[in-house]
C-alpha cells in the first residue's frame, strides 16, 4: 500500500490520528479498496472508532495487491508512536508539505514520510504486528433514534461539563427536548454530587428522528475525542441510537471521508451488576464463536475478528419500538460497515 | 603589568558597581552593564551543577564586557553554576524595559571567593560565592586542521528536530556526506527507526563542505543538554573530525546585537552497530 496526503488534508489526518488515540492503544491500518481505514478499539472493547479515507482524499492512493487468500495486507502499530509523528498540529500546518505513508509486506517496517518546507524530510520506519480484521458489528438503520447536529452545538454543550466525568447521559424528552446530563452512579450518595443538566431545543439540530422518550448513557471521553475532530471539519454529526445497553453509533460523512464511532451504552438501571462490567475484562472473540447466543446482555460491542460474514448482532427492532409513529421512518443510507 | 587595584582605586573602574574598600587585590575583573547577556550565556551550559571558569586575555566572554582584565596569564576556578545563576538574577530574571542589572565581577586569585557586585536601581548586592578546585577540563583536541565535514545551518531548522527526537533512542546518528543524504539525523528507538534529511540545497544551510562521507553515533544523553543553547541560537556550526569527533558551536545574539558562542564537544560512541537503513 501506498498513499500521499499533501496540503491541508496532512492537518486532517493528524486530527484524525489524534481522536483516534483517545480510543486505543494501537492503530489498525487497512487499506481497502474503497480508500485507508483507520481503526481503534479500547482494551474493554466499549468503544470502537473508524476512519476511513476515500480514494480522493488522497493526491495518490495504491491498496496494493491481494495476497494467497485474496486480502490486503494490514497491520497495527503502537498508538504512541504513530501520534508522536502527527503530535504537532500547529507545525504539521506550518512546515508539512506532503505525507507519504507506505506499507510492504515483505519489508518489515511501515514507512511514514513527512516532507517538511526547506527541503527537510523526515522518514519514519515503524515496527507492525500483522492483525486480523478489527470490526464492530453494528447497524444505523436498526437504531431507532437518531440526531444530527453541527458539532458546534455538541461542543458547546459538552463544555460545561469537567475534563474528569467519565460518563454522560444523552436524553430526548417529549416535544423533542434533547438533554445532556452527567451520569451519576446510583451507589453515590445524592448530597455529595454535583448534577449538570443541559437541555437543547430541537431546533438546534437539523435533524430529531425520536420516536419515544429514551436516555442512553455512554462515556464522554472518547466523545469528546471525536468531537474535536468533529468540529475542524465542519461536518454534522449524527447520533443513532436505540435502548439503553445498545451501542450508540456517533458519525461525520462526506465524499472524501467516513468516520464512525461506536460506543457502548449503559444498560438498563436493574441491572446494574452490568455497569461493574463496564470496564471489565476484555471480551475477545474467537474466530468460530457463534454471537448471536448471548450478547444482548454485554455490554461490550461485539467484534467482528475474521472476514467470514457474520449475523449482525441483535435482535432487529421490532421488539423495540413496535408501535408506529412519524419519527420511525428508518433512515436512509446506513451502512453496516 | 602592576596588579590592578580594586574598582574606584584606578584607572578602568566598572560601571555603576560600589567599591571596594577593603584594598584586596583582583587578578580578574569583569564588568557588564547588563548581568542578563551573562546569565543567559550560562544558562545555555548549565547542565551540570558546576562549572569551570577559564579566563585569559582571549576569554570567550572577552566580547560582551564593558571591562576584562586579567593579570595571570589564565585564571581558573570551579564554581557551582547553580548558585552563579541564582546570584546574576537576583534581582529577578524578568526583563523589564529600561532597567538593567550592572554587574562588576572579581576575584582575587586561588583560594578566595568569586565576588559578584550588582546593582539595580540603586540598589547593591554583594555576592561571595566560594571557588573550588578546578578540575581536569576535558581537552577534545579538536582542531581546524583535523575537521572532515563542516555545516552551518540556521537554528531554526534544528530546534524542533531536538526537541521531538525519540528519547526511547540511545543514540543520534549523524551522518555528513557530500552525497545524498547530504545531512542526516538518525535514530534507534523502540518502535523502529527515524531518519530526518537535509537537502544541501536547502535555504536553511549556510554553509555546506563535506569532502567525506562520514556517519557517527553519538550518545543522546550527551547530545540533549545541547539544546538549550539551540533554543537561544541563531545559527550553528556542526563540523566532524578525522576521529569522528563532534563539534557544535552555538551563534548567540544577545538583545543589544552582541555575538557570543557556546561550543559543545562531544566523542563517538564505542560500540558501533551496522547502520540501519
């Protein structure tokens, strides 16, 4: 594989690789036919983020050829040291000219190449380990909810909250009223918490597709880190959702660029032996596990780590919100990626 | 040459500094009319607590003092460079405009107590700071004669590079050729290697004569209290010797135009590993 990003989409992809860092320890890198992919996921595996980057993005872009089994070759490199090379994003700005990355598999080494003003070049050659497909199963047509809003709004709100809450919890009302409230564990007691409540018109979104009251709690953290990109780009950012404990997809598009994260939300309030899981053990999964067994119940995203197509994960939402109601069109587009 | 009798006594007195009665006699006596050009010099070697002062008629700081005797033909004492600092800046380190910090420095030889006058405003200080044995300087013997490759770049190409080299390296490979790569900055660290070009055709690089292709490691532990004299510089000189060794001279401007140069020496590192590409 081998790609060039020259000009103003080098500040983008240091952006890009900055949200990412707030998800995961290491990058996945693929490259696909339908652009570079760009993938992260936490050790707890509530919290996935994809990046990918449309042919066009690029000023050259080559996947390169399959291999035996008919796959793009792919790895992940260490998180740290990806971001150290993107970690100036004023300078990127200033002196970056052109970033070429470049990935051989018979070489061992993936190359990341900036060409700095003054004729300075900095190539670096970075260690990988070979991985298999990093994917989150999750569809935005089978969520019932959605908003989108310019990430302004989003950035405002999100503002008044402390750089330390771990989780928020995102409501709609009725007349759609969307709040934002920081989540406040129920063994805390009352007298001692600070609870912030910030409540959005409907008309500050351009679009609130709720069909009923709903409330899904999901950690900010790595919100946030999304929104920061969010907000350089310029782009709206939707929020599908659905009930409490299933995960929240958070999306930007736009020709040149997709990016999605999934977050797991917090299950419903009986079950709050669940929320000691949320940041448990690492749920990883065997290539030949059957999902669709008992999942519904975890509060992990389930990962795809094979190519072999598996059954999207839950139940689809007829169980959820039968009843017929003008917010319930399924929206367009949506991609299972 | 008579002994120089104290400030105020003959001819050449410092400016602005109190005098001394007490009839001691200096063999070094340095004024400055700005103890901030001093302070900020030595603040670009001070990473290590002490410091050897070597004074002679060519002194290094011989440029930016008002006055520079010295009676023996070199002068030399260690001092903790901590103190030194504390000592110039006491009247504090912020610069605003049209104050400046008179500084008159002396000492009367072996034994005694570096004397440090300063006066700001009116107001003076009297500073004795012990000197100690002075130790071994280290002599490079790195000569002109000897000097293989010779760079002159503009600081501000290097400063960043410095400051966002990869610390998990144990050394930086410096690599002078007439050929590509021209100029190269490499290093080894965990996660694989980094290489950082310069073109010799670059607008940053003053000067370029390298007759030989040369590729030295250096320890970067060495290399890294260099940077402080990067930050302060305006240009510097990298030049490479027959035995690898490393010389960086630092161009400084001071506030009032002055040059002053910090130089830093640094040996190859023994056990040499095959380049890796």
């Amino acid at each position: 594989m081998k790609c060039v990003v020259i000009g103003g989409n080098v500040k983008v992809l240091g952006k890009a690789v900055h949200a990412l860092s707030r998800i995961g320890d290491e990058l996945y890198v693929e490259p696909t036919e339908n652009g570079l992919s760009l993938r992260a996921v936490n050790s707890s595996r509530s919290a996935y983020a994809c990046f990918l980057f449309a042919p066009l993005f690029f000023q050259l872009y080559e996947a390169g050829g399959p291999d035996a089994h008919g796959e793009l070759f792919r790895c992940k490199v260490l998180m740290k040291t990806f971001l150290a090379i993107f970690r100036s994003l004023p300078s990127l700005e200033k002196t970056v000219s052109k970033c070429l990355i470049s990935l051989n598999p018979r070489a061992s080494r993936l190359v990341v190449q900036l060409h700095y003003k003054y004729g300075v070049t900095k190539t670096h050659n970075l260690s990988f380990q070979e991985c298999e497909l990093l994917q989150a199963i999750f569809d935005k047509q089978l969520c019932t909810s959605t908003l989108c809003a310019s990430a302004r709004v989003l950035v405002d709100a999100v503002v008044h909250f402390p750089v330390t809450l771990a989780e928020v919890t995102l409501g709609v009302g009725p007349s759609g009223k969307v709040s934002l409230r920081n989540y406040v564990d129920e063994e805390t007691e009352p007298s001692k918490t600070m609870v912030t409540e910030l409540c959005l018109s409907e008309d500050e979104f351009q679009d609130v597709r709720v069909p009923q009251e709903t409330q899904v709690t999901f950690c900010l953290k790595e919100f946030r880190g999304l929104l920061s990109f969010a907000e350089s780009s310029n782009l709206p950012l939707s929020i599908h959702f659905d009930t409490p404990g299933r995960p929240a997809v958070f999306s930007l598009e736009d020709p040149l660029l997709e990016v999605h994260l999934v977050l797991a939300t917090l299950a419903d309030s009986n079950a709050s032996s669940q929320a000691q899981t949320a940041n448990g053990a690492c749920h990883k999964c065997a290539a030949d596990e059957d999902f669709a067994v008992d999942d519904l119940e975890s509060y992990m995203i389930a990962m795809e780590t094979t190519t072999v197509p598996l059954p999207v994960l839950w139940v689809s939402a007829d169980t959820v919100a039968g009843q017929s109601s003008p917010y319930s069109q399924p929206r367009g587009a949506g991609r299972g990626q | 040459m008579p002994l120089l009798l104290p400030a105020g006594a003959g001819a050449g007195a410092g400016a602005g500094a109190g005098a001394d009665g007490s009839g001691a006699r200096y063999v070094l006596v340095a004024s400055l009319d700005k103890a901030r050009h001093l302070s900020t010099m030595l603040r670009a070697v001070h990473f290590r607590d002490v410091a050897t002062c070597v004074a002679t008629a060519n002194g290094l700081k011989a440029g930016i003092f008002q006055e520079f005797v010295v009676q023996e033909e070199s002068v030399t004492f260690r001092i903790n460079l901590t103190i030194l600092l504390d000592c110039l800046t006491i009247f504090g380190t912020s610069s605003l405009p049209g104050t400046s910090t008179a500084l008159r420095m002396c000492y009367c030889g072996y034994g005694y107590p570096l004397t440090l006058f300063l006066e700001e405003g009116g107001v003076v200080t009297v500073c004795k700071i012990n000197t100690q044995e002075p130790e071994e300087t280290l002599d490079f013997d790195f000569c002109s004669t000897n000097v293989v490759n010779k760079i002159i770049l503009q600081s501000e190409g290097l400063r960043e590079a410095f400051a966002e080299l990869d610390m998990t390296s144990d050394v930086l490979q410096i690599t002078m050729s007439p050929e590509k790569p021209y100029f190269r900055l490499s290093t080894f660290g965990n996660a694989g290697s980094a290489h950082l070009d310069y073109l010799k055709e670059s607008d940053l690089m003053e000067v370029f004569q390298c007759n030989q292709t040369q590729t030295n490691r250096y320890k970067i532990s060495l290399l890294k209290p260099s940077t402080k004299a990067l930050a302060l510089s305006c240009k510097v000189s990298i030049r490479t010797d027959t035995r690898g060794f490393l010389s960086l001279q630092y161009m400084i401007r001071n506030e009032d135009g002055q040059i002053c140069f910090v130089e830093y020496y640094c040996c190859p590192d023994e056990d040499v590993a095959e380049t890796e590409l």
